[in-house]
C-alpha cells in the first residue's frame, strides 16, 4: 500500500485492515491525531480475503494478518511471528544463496525498475490505466518513475489496488 498522503495512506490501511475505531483498538481515541483525521468509518477487515489469490499457504495468509492487526497490543510481535506455524511446518527454510544470486538488481518494490512495456500495457488494460514511460526520461531512479506512475494513475475509486512487480 503506498498512500501519497499521510490521509491516503490511512484510508488504504482502513480499506484493508479495517476501520480505525475504538471497538478494535481500545484507546485510539486518546491518541493526539486521531480526531483531527478525516478515518473511513465501517470499512470491515479484509486481510485473508485481499491476500488469498496471492497467497496460497494458509499458515502465511495467517501470518500475515496477525502482523496486520491495528491494535499494537494484540499485532504479533517479532518473537511470536518467528514461532508461527509458518516457520516450522514443511517446506522448511533453506538456504537461498543460489536463487538470490541470480537477482542483480533490487527487488524492493520502491527500486524496482518498471515493467517491460507489454507488461505495463496488459496491466493497464486489465485496470483501465495505462503507465506513461514518458516519465523515465524525466526521473534517472527507477523508483521516481514508479512513484511518478502512481501518483499520476490513481485507482478511479481513489481505493486499494494491487500492484505486481
């Protein structure tokens, strides 16, 4: 989720995870921002639901929405989520030396490089957007043209979107 405002950011987290109220998180009302901003109201959480289609392994998919929960007290935290089920249920973890090496650039979403323009036009037409490469010309960091792409094609809805790099 990459909001381009604290508020949109926001409204994503709540589009996923579920509306911010007291009812889920005890004491956010006491927080200093909190009625200063403009939070989507009966939103349900949709964790499992939005990561299903990507996420095949149920243990992950749990995993996964346990690190997601809003209230800091109940989120899991890092000891718990390395004892999940997840971790020690088969396949077991194994060295990744071979499969990293053979990645020479970042895979982290933000240095990504764009997406071969077929890619980026099968995907605009799924989504009814289209990416502009005019932008890369303009940004030398790859990441400046993703962003840039962003903030140019919002979702029509102004809502989640998933995004496959």
């Amino acid at each position: 989720m990459q909001g381009n405002t604290e508020q949109q950011q926001l409204t994503l987290i709540s589009q996923l995870c579920g509306s911010v109220t007291p009812d889920v998180w005890p004491g956010v009302e006491n927080l200093e921002l909190y009625s200063k901003m403009d939070l989507p109201k009966g939103q349900k959480r949709k964790v499992k639901e939005r990561l299903k289609p990507y996420v095949k392994d149920p243990y992950a998919c749990d995993l996964l929405d346990r690190l997601l929960v809003l209230d800091p007290s109940k989120r899991t935290d890092s000891d718990s989520a390395l004892n999940h089920d997840f971790f020690w249920t088969d396949p077991m973890p194994c060295d990744l030396s071979k499969m990293l090496a053979q990645h020479t650039q970042s895979m982290f979403e933000y240095l990504a490089p764009p997406r071969r323009p077929a890619a980026a036009a099968a995907a605009g037409a799924a989504g009814g957007h289209h990416h502009n490469h005019h932008h890369q010309g303009h940004h030398g960091h790859h990441g400046h043209h993703v962003r840039a792409a962003q903030h140019h094609n919002p979702p029509p809805d102004g809502g989640y979107q998933d995004r496959v790099f």
